[in-house]
C-alpha cells in the first residue's frame, strides 16, 4: 500500500511539474501574448491575424468570425510576439480581397495574457 501511494504522489507531483511549463498558460516573463479582436460594429467581421509568434515564426491564423456590437474573438493557443508589428485584416464581407489591414503592436511591457485589438469596419 505504502508503495502505490508513493508511486501515486510521485505522478502528482510529475503532472504537477509539466503543468507549469504547457502551452496554454500566461507568465509575464514570456515575450508573447495571445490577441482577442473586438468591433463595435453593428454586423459581425471577418478578421485575420498575421505576425511573428512566440517563437519568431511569422505565421498566419485562419479567418475568423468577431460577433457583433462589441463582440470580440480570442484566438486561444497562438501566442504572439510583444514589442513587434502584428497585422489583424478585416471585413464585413467574407471576400478577402475587400478587408481592410491595420497594423499594432503588443506593448513589451505589458503581462497580461491577452490583449485586445478595437477594429471597426
């Protein structure tokens, strides 16, 4: 009995220790944000996020859909790089070529784990 409950312990604190270093979570030590996109606009948007992630890698996410009349979108698990341009294009209509692109930047000072992009179409 003892031996199982040392084994059982011995995973906990494994499990334990692989949480502290997955994916999903925020530290502010990390040079990398996730962007939640919000619109006041009175139709949802079509949006794209495109920039260097957490890794140096410029990348591109899908296109997603921000609901509307202050709406937003949190596009979980892409993390993106602070203190460098990121590029959000936009647009009421689901045809690409008419989006609209603007340009931001996640402050290097800020340590939050999300930060929200105001678009208006």
């Amino acid at each position: 009995m003892l031996r199982s409950l040392g084994k059982a312990l011995a995973a906990v604190a494994a499990a334990a220790g692989v949480g502290v270093i997955m994916p999903g979570l925020a530290h502010a030590d990390i040079p990398s944000a996730q962007v939640q996109v919000c619109t006041t606009a009175p139709m949802a948007i079509h949006a794209q996020l495109s920039g260097p992630n957490q890794m140096g890698n410029t990348v591109a996410s899908r296109a997603f859909t921000v609901p509307p009349r202050e709406g937003c979108f949190t596009y979980a698990n892409w993390w993106w790089q602070k203190g460098t341009p990121l590029m959000v294009v936009h647009g009421a209509s689901s045809v690409e070529a008419s989006w609209t692109a603007d340009t931001f930047t996640i402050p290097s000072s800020f340590n939050g784990a999300v930060y929200t992009v105001w678009v208006t179409v």
